[in-house]
C-alpha cells in the first residue's frame, strides 16, 4: 500500500524509515474478518505528498526533497467456516500497484509498478455479547516487486518483512466504536545493498462514532459514521549495513499521523475517506496522506460494522 513504494535519495545510503505495514490503514472496523464462508474484497487507494525527508532532530534532512504518488492495493479475505474452537481461521493477500514521483535537489525519477506481495493468515474472535471483535496472526512481504539500487524509486523494497499483529474493535454502545491496531514489523537484509531496515513497532487508532444510527427511517444520514484517526509509529532496532549499526543514532524512524475520517455504512459494505497529517516525525518522510477505502463481499455475507 502507500509505504510499499521504496523511496531512498542517494543523498542517503539508508531506506529512509519505510514500512511495509501501510501505517494509519486501520482506523475503523479493525476487529473484523469476514463471516464464516464469506470471501471478502477491500480495496484501498491513496494518494500522498511530502516535501520534507526529516532527520533524527525533526529537521529537513535533504534540501530540495518533494515525494508525491498514488497506491491502489487490492485485498482478498477468505474466512473458513469450519470453527476452531473459539476462533475461525481466516487467509488473504494484498497486490498493489503504485506511481511515485521524487525531487532530490536536481535528481528526479518516478515508477510505476507492481509492488510487493503480502500473504496474510488470521484467526478472529467475537466476544458472546458481539461488542468485541478481534483477529491476530501474520503478515508476510514478499520483496516481488520491482528492484534497481541504481534508482532514486523503486516500487519493491527487495528484502522480506514479517509482521505480527492484533486488531481490536470495541463497541462501546450502537453509536460509538473503538478501533486499535498494533503491528510489529520484523525485516531481513537487502541483499543489493548490504543494508537492512531496523524493526518498528506501530499502533493505528480510531474513534467513530454514528450520530444518526436510530433515525426511525431509513434516511441516508443514519448510515454515516464520523471519527478520528491515526497512528503512532516506533522503530526500536538500528537500520544497519554490512552489521554495523547506521551512525550516529542508528536512523531510527518515528511519526504520529492524525486526521478526520467519514464513513458510510450499508448492508452490504462500506465506504470511507481519511485524511492524515504526519506529526513528530524523525528520520523518514513527513506527508499528507489521503484514503478511499471500500469493502464488499464477493460471496458469503458481510458482516455489518455495528454490533448485533
């Protein structure tokens, strides 16, 4: 998705604090797979743009600097309707494709292209009363996509991510929903470059709330959702090359994004645009980020966002 664009100015042998994880994706619905036997499509387009490569004090690190580009990602989630226990099992994969344009002083270049694979399993849970649904499990990228060192762009990253993670909803009553996410992102070497990229923790949030859900007909507004959401991202290892660690304070990446969110609600999907600005932000790129997310089911049935 939007981090799967490779961007490093050669003004910087590092990877300049990328994550597979699209950081801030999961401000809403965190906590739901598809029902039992439902093959589920979601897809997310994001446009973003930055004009600063922040270093470790916050300040512009590369004069000259100007990010700007599109993803769209494709994701497909099958959940098996076979129980295993309290949990059911639950696969998917994301493709994206991706534009990116860079300025670097008087260097440019721009790709498009496919970009990494990322395979997912899950196992979900709803708590008896449904005010509680979650998934944990492992996303896994696959360096597929396209790779030159030579390039000042390039739509793959060429090393291996394996990330953890649990994503929460919590319905707080028929109006108010609690969304988290936290994922770890554990990389491998880039073998091209000798160089591998710390490994990150990062917490996505939101707050949506329905302010029209008991409208006593079926008006459109009562299908609207409003919120805030986020992320807070934390690399907690060094970016290294050829084993030593990157001087002088090992390029440790950090960011706060934050924004406004409207969702629209229907029986058999959803809809919603974000907005959010990068706050705090050392050693990586500080954008704008904007999203259109939609999910619908292919077979099966969806599972509406409100709880029963």
């Amino acid at each position: 998705m939007l981090a799967g664009m490779s961007v490093a100015p050669r003004a910087h042998a590092t990877e300049d604090g990328q994550t597979h994880y699209p950081v801030g994706v999961n401000t809403l619905g965190d906590g739901y797979m598809p029902m039992p036997g439902t093959l589920e499509f979601r897809n997310y387009t994001v446009g973003h743009w930055s004009h600063t490569l922040a270093n470790s004090s916050g300040n512009e690190s590369v004069p000259g600097f100007s990010n700007s580009g599109a993803v769209d990602a494709m994701r497909v989630l099958y959940t098996f309707a076979q129980p295993i226990g309290p949990f059911h099992y639950a696969m998917g994969g994301v493709l994206e494709f991706s534009y990116n344009h860079l300025d670097v002083g008087s260097e440019s270049d721009e790709a498009t292209n496919l970009g990494d694979l990322d395979f997912q399993n899950y196992l979900s849970y709803h708590t008896p009363d449904k005010k509680m649904f979650l998934y944990f499990g492992v996303d896994t990228y696959l360096p597929t996509g396209r790779y030159n060192k030579s390039d000042l762009v390039n739509p793959g990253k060429n090393y291996w991510s394996f990330d953890p993670s649990i994503n929460v909803t919590y319905h707080v009553s028929d109006k108010l929903a609690l969304n988290g996410a936290v994922y770890g992102e554990f990389n491998t070497e880039n073998s091209a470059t000798d160089y591998q990229s710390g490994d990150s923790v990062d917490l996505d949030y939101g707050v949506n709330y329905r302010p029209f859900v008991h409208q006593s007909t079926d008006h459109f507004v009562q299908h609207l959702g409003f919120g805030i959401g986020g992320y807070y991202l934390k690399q907690f290892t060094d970016d290294q090359i050829n084993g030593h660690s990157v001087a002088p304070d090992g390029h440790r990446a950090q960011a706060v994004g934050v924004g406004p969110q409207v969702i629209y609600y229907t029986q058999f999907g959803g809809l919603a645009l974000k907005y959010q600005h990068d706050l705090a932000v050392e050693n990586r790129a500080a954008s704008d980020t904007v999203w259109l997310q939609f999910a619908i089911p292919v077979w099966g049935s969806f599972r509406r966002v409100e709880h029963n």
